[in-house]
C-alpha cells in the first residue's frame, strides 16, 4: 500500500477487546532527518478527530447535559437561521443537518502561531447566504462544517472550553496520555508531504496559508508543523498506541480498564450505521463506504486515514471483528 500511494512513512495499531495485538511504524517519518516512523510517533488526526468529538457529546448525553433532538440553535443562538428549519444536535453528528463541506485546505495555521477562535470561523460561515445547503434530516453529505458546530455546541452544554472537556471527559479518562490538540514537548513528530512535481510547487505554496509550505524532498513538498483551525473536525494530535487505546474503548462498549466513559447502550447506539449517504454511510461519529464482506464472516474497519497524496505520513489503527 505505501509503495502503490508514495507514502514515506506509516504508524499501525491493531487491537482487540482486550490489548494490542500489533503496533509498528514503517517507512519515514522524516525524510530530511531520515527519521524513522514508530508507534509512539505523533501525528495530526485530522477526521479521526470526529469520533472523539461525538464520543464527548454522547457523554455528555449520558449526563444529562445534552439534548440529541433539541435544535442545535437552543445551545448556540447564532446556528438558527430564519426561514430554515434549524437541524438537531444529533443531524450534526450523523452528518444529516444540511451543511456543505467547502475545502479546508486554508484552515490550517503554523504551530508557532497563535490558533484562530473556531467560533469565528464558523459565525463567518453561518453569516453566508446559503449556510444550510441542504434540507436539514434528508441523506448524511459529510461535512466538517457540521463538527465545527457540534464543538461550539458541546462547550455550550459542558460550560468549558471544547478542548478541555474532550480531555476531562474522554482523553483523560481512556487513559489517552499521549493526545491532546497540540504536540508533546519531545514527542516525535511525523512530518506532512504533499507527493506532487515541483512544477506546481508555486500552485501549492499559494493554495496554502503563509508558513506551511516547506522544503522539496525529492517528488514531496514537505510542510512545516501545522495545526487544524477547526479543534472539533480535525484537531486531535497523537499516536496510534493511544488510537488503539480509543478503539479498544468502542469494542469494550464505552468501557477501558475499569473506567465507564459511555453507557453500553450509548457506545453500541454510536456505532450504528443507520444514515445511507454518499460516499460513506454514517452513524454518530463512526462513518464507513458501503462494504461488501471480506472473506467469510469477517470485515475489516479503519477508525481513519489521513490521505497519502495530503500528507504523506500517516496514522492508522485498525481491527478485525467476526
């Protein structure tokens, strides 16, 4: 697979219900400094993210503190738009609230910079004439528009900052010590390249944000460390011995190591994929392409992967249920 997609380098995590069964890197993390991946290596998660995400709403749903079929707008008054029928909290999470999904490729920011307000960043998008593309509760259309708003909604319902209550609540708890949004001091950091001829090196270097773009390295252009604007969508950073750990958590049915972060009924409800769409069907955070089985009684599921061609190091955990 990394030799078909250019990948340089590559973290895995594979676990059951009880431990992990396989945890490896491959390849490089650095091309510039020939580091080599391993499972400790840090990486951004990006869309992994959204799991984490809609397992702190659905915490705070077991709680008492969050309403699954209240108007998203009862949480934060500027999501209600006149003349639309404003989603539910839960449409938000399963992708069918009617947001579009515009290119984030700028929402990206220098890890040395100070991080834009996610809340302005989605209030400019909410002030659009269509914010809602789409009637709210018909097919799930994916969108990281709707994560922004269900992180402005859960730090509404928990009355602390969205970052904070991901790690009281999920982070901490599931015993995640090595994934937070920014980067651990000394932590091996997996650097992003974007595999494309140089010719259109001025193309990229214009598309992204000033401080992103770095170096060539052969057919890559590295990137510098960067970070999500958005926490919610795509912001988490960390390894796959803690992904492995997350996954572990959801085939425990909210459980790990003695601590309950979600109800069994709540956990197993997540994983529902019951929102047909295209290209993936969702559940409530958990999002898969129509499968057919593979071999006999067995399929083969990815938490996620960041794309080979956007960044060319990448994480991945994954598991194998009958």
């Amino acid at each position: 697979m990394m030799r078909r997609g250019g990948v340089p380098g590559l973290s895995m995590a594979v676990v059951n219900r009880e431990r992990t069964l396989l945890a490896a890197g491959y390849g490089l993390a650095n091309r510039a400094a020939n580091t080599t991946a391993t499972a400790s290596t840090s990486y951004l998660w990006f869309s992994m993210s959204k799991i984490v995400t809609a397992t702190a709403a659905l915490r705070l749903v077991d709680e008492g503190r969050l309403d699954l079929k209240a108007p998203v707008g009862e949480y934060v008054g500027y999501l209600q738009v006149p003349g639309t029928t404003t989603p539910s909290v839960g449409q938000l999470l399963n992708h069918t609230a009617g947001f579009g999904n515009p290119m984030p490729v700028r929402w990206v920011h220098p890890a040395d910079a100070a991080p834009p307000d996610p809340g302005a960043l989605l209030r400019r998008l909410m002030s659009r004439r269509r914010a809602y593309r789409y009637p709210a509760g018909q097919s799930a259309r994916y969108s990281n528009v709707g994560y922004l708003a269900a992180g402005e909604v859960i730090a509404a319902a928990a009355g602390v900052p969205f970052e904070a209550y991901v790690r009281q609540s999920v982070l901490r708890p599931a015993g995640m010590e090595h994934t937070g949004f920014r980067y651990e001091n000394g932590a091996g950091r997996a650097t992003g390249y974007v595999k494309a001829p140089r010719i259109v090196d001025p193309l990229l270097r214009g598309l992204l944000p000033v401080g992103i773009a770095g170096d060539r390295h052969g057919p890559y252009l590295s990137l510098h460390p960067f970070y999500v604007d958005g926490p919610a969508y795509g912001g988490l950073v960390g390894d796959v011995l803690d992904a492995g750990r997350f996954l572990r958590l959801h085939l425990r049915d909210g459980e790990i190591d003695g601590v309950r972060i979600l109800s069994a009924p709540t956990a197993r409800r997540m994983r529902s994929i019951d929102q047909a769409g295209k290209p993936f069907d969702h559940g409530t955070g958990w999002f898969r392409r129509p499968q057919r089985p593979v071999g006999t009684g067995w399929s083969i599921s990815a938490l996620a992967r960041a794309s080979g061609t956007s960044c060319g190091c990448t994480p991945t955990a994954v598991w194998a249920s009958s």
